[in-house]
C-alpha cells in the first residue's frame, strides 16, 4: 500500500464487525488514504462499504482491528474524530419547506454558531457550492443535483478535515452529477480528504485518485484506477475483417504480428488479440496487415476499463440499474 500509514488521514487495520446472524460485515478490512485526496471504496452490494464509511464516522461500533481518522481513534476517542469529519449520507435531513439558506444557518446554530457567524458560514457555503441564485428558495424545488450539493454544504457546516460521502452521486442524472464531482474536487483541492463510496466505475474513475475494491468485507485490490486496469491485463486490438476476406489467414497475420494467440469470432467477423508494446506494435500490424492485401474495416484499442477490473477481482455483480 503506498500511503505512508503514519501520515494516513483514514486508518484502518483488520477492521472487523459482525452483525449477529450475518456472518462479517466486515472482515478485516485494511484502509489507508492519504490527506487531501479523494479515495473511493468501490463494491458489490453487501461488500462492506457503508459499515466501513458507518465505523470511521464513529456510529457504528467495530468488533475487533482498529482505526484512526484524523489522528484520533475511533473507539476511544469517538468524540475527537466527530469534531474533525463531515458525513453525508444519501438522505440528509434536510427541511424540505425552508429555503438551502435556512437549512444551512439551522445546521449551523445546531452546531452552536451565533446567528451571525451563522449567517456567514450559510452565505459562503452557498456560494462554494454555487447554490447562491437558489438560496432562498424553498428545497422541495430543488433537483438532485443542488440537493445533493446541499447535503455536501450541510457536511461541512463546521469544516471537516475529513469529509464521509456514502454514494454521493447514485441517483443523479449526468449533469448533476458532474455539479457533485466538481464540488467533490474543489473539497479536495483545499485539502479536504475525501473517503467515498460508489457503485459506479465511471465516478471512481474519474474522481479517485486512489481506489479500495472490496468483497465480502475485506479490500481485495488497492491502487489508481490505471494501476487497477493494468493489474487485468493489457489491451487488446479489434480487427473487423471484411466479408469476402479470408478470416483465417487474417488471423494468422495478426498473430504473426503480435506475437499473441488470437480469439476469432466468426459471426462477427472480428479478430481481438491482447497487445503489448503499444503504438511500435500497432506499426506492424499495420504493415502485416497491408503486405497481407488486407484491409481492415474497423482496427480498435480497446483499453481494460474498470469493469473488467471489478468482474474480476469480485464474486459480486454491481447492481444494476440503482439511480440510472
Ligand atoms: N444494521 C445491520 N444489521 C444487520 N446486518 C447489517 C446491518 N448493516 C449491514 N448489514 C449487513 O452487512 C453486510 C454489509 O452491508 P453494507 O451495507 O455495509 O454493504 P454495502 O457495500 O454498503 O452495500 P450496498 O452497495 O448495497 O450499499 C451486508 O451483508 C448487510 O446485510
Ligand atoms: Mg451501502
């Protein structure tokens, strides 16, 4: 694991807990997230996620390991790591007749500001989360997006070192969600750390700069989302072969060239072989497949994606179809 567990933000070691007559939620779960930057805990439903976000915030209680967020540990010092985090949930409770403005100086007197510290903590988390020109209307005519938003706003009503999303995005159309991702960047760029929890490859994709991939309570593969792709394999070209050309032979080229066992598929036409050595690779083929007499339709690269990378390393499918 490449974060320095002494400089972590997030620590957690062997993190275990067990919900009577469920086996373990969570297994030994083995966390370490570096200050500042956004790290996603991706996984099949039932894989932990929540129980892991539920145990570092301090409202759930763990069975056995330890973690530290913050610097203060969870379990004897519950308090401490509640005055430094920011938890949003996917149902905040927000005041759906008060203005984004009320909802925000309410939390904000909860939390024990005076009304017009209160009054300036709403206006500049308004204003960071470009909620400003919705401010004072009512929150039931929000949409997703400046709700969610909202929700990220009331989090840090009292400046979190470290902000808890559980799914911030599920949910959300495209562009709401791009509003959320933006925010979510912005919270890091000023040294937030950001802990999220998503369903979605495309979010830890493109929002994490590092990545847990967890199953049945434990992480099973840790790294960048590149370094994750690369652990599945290279990629791979596509040759469609046009009708009236010899597939065979194709095939035989390609393998020549790449010096890879070729997979054919004869309905379609289509020849994929695994490639390495990148573009001077590419080159060849290219003349193998012009010396050949051939000409190919469509010549693709397909790079592994992230959802070759959970098919593989988890027994779970992502749930389908939740908030798209
Ligand atoms: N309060 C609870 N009581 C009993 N079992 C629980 C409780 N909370 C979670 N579990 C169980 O613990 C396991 C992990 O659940 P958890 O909610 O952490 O998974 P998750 O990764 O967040 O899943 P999802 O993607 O569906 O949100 C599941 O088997 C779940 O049924
Ligand atoms: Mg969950």
């Amino acid at each position: 694991m490449s974060t320095d567990r002494r400089d972590a933000a997030i620590l957690a070691e062997g993190v275990r807990k067990h919900y009577p007559g469920r086996g373990a939620a969570l297994d030994g779960l083995d966390l370490a997230v570096a200050p500042g930057t956004v790290h996603g805990l991706l996984g099949p439903n039932g894989a932990g996620k929540t129980t892991a976000v539920r145990i570092l915030a301090t409202l759930v209680r763990l069975d056995g390991g330890s973690a530290r967020v913050a610097g203060c540990d969870v379990a004897s010092d519950p308090a401490r790591v509640r005055a430094r985090i920011g938890l949003a949930g996917q149902h905040a409770a927000l005041d759906e007749v008060l203005s984004g403005r009320q909802n925000l100086e309410m939390f904000a007197r909860l939390h024990h500001l005076r009304a017009r510290a209160a009054r300036r903590r709403a206006g500049a988390l308004l204003e960071r989360f470009d909620l400003e020109a919705a401010a004072d209307r009512p929150v039931r005519n929000y949409s997703g997006g400046m709700r969610r938003r909202l929700d990220l706003a009331v989090s840090l009503i009292r400046g979190a070192d470290v902000l808890f999303l559980d799914e911030p995005s599920t949910g959300l159309d495209p562009r709401s969600r791009n509003e959320v991702w933006n925010a979510v960047r912005e919270l890091a760029a000023s040294g937030t750390t950001v802990l999220l929890t998503t369903q979605y490859l495309e979010e830890a994709d493109r929002l994490c700069s590092r990545i847990s991939l967890m199953d049945r309570g434990r992480v099973v593969a840790e790294g960048s989302p590149s370094e994750l792709k690369a652990r599945v394999g290279g990629s791979r070209l596509e040759v469609a072969v046009p009708a009236g050309r010899d597939l065979a032979a194709a095939a035989g080229s390609i393998s020549a060239a790449l010096c890879a066992a070729p997979e054919i598929d004869p309905a379609a036409r289509r020849i994929s072989a695994p490639v390495r050595g990148g573009v001077g690779a590419l080159g060849r083929l290219a003349r193998t497949l012009d010396e050949a007499g051939l000409q190919a339709d469509d010549v693709s690269l397909r790079r592994p994606d992230l959802d070759d990378v959970f098919l593989r390393l988890t027994a779970g499918p992502i749930r389908e179809g939740k908030g798209r």
